[in-house]
C-alpha cells in the first residue's frame, strides 16, 4: 500500500541512503560467492592448484563423475587406437591400389 511523503507527493524516492553495513554485508556475499572459470557457475569452494595441474578434479554435476585425469588418459588411448586403424586402413588401401595396377 502506497503511503505519502511529507510533502503530499505519492511517488517513491530516487535514491535510497544504503548504509555502510549493508554495503559490506552485500560485497562479504559476493566474495563468498565467485563465478568459477571453467562452469561460470557460483561456486564457494574451488580446487587448488594442485588438484588440478594433476587433474584430480570432477564436474560438479554428478552425473559426471570421471576424474578429469582419467578422461585425458581414455583420450589418449583412443587417439592411439584411432592411429593404428588408421595406419591399418592405409596399409589395406596400398595393398588394394598395387592390386589394381596389377590387375588391367
């Protein structure tokens, strides 16, 4: 319910007097609070520096729940098994292009 200034006006005011507690309460929040770099979500607890250059750390979501040093290595395995196939595959097409140039 709207109420009257003192001067008979019913509009609100234009700027609020914040006292200094609120404005540290607020900035105390906003520390405990920090956007992290990799999700940009809020998070209060990070993972030091460590952690990470080891690649000890998970996604926050549960559903992931693979250390980050263990999907490096699932990577690196198959990139080396996608290179044998790969290697494989050229030896069968040199093999398949000497045939033809046998065959007339």
């Amino acid at each position: 319910m709207a109420t009257s200034s003192s001067d008979g006006s019913c509009t609100a005011p234009a700027d609020f007097q914040l006292s200094s507690e609120l404005e540290d309460a607020s900035s105390r929040l906003s520390m405990n609070l920090l956007k992290c770099p990799l999700c940009h979500n809020s998070r209060r607890i990070f993972y030091c520096r460590q952690c990470v250059q080891n690649g000890d750390f998970i996604h926050s979501n549960t559903v992931y729940s693979e250390r980050f040093a263990d999907k490096q290595m699932r990577l690196i395995r198959l990139k080396a098994a996608r290179a044998q196939l790969e290697e494989k595959c050229m030896k069968a097409l040199e093999r398949h292009k000497q045939r033809d140039k046998l065959v007339p």
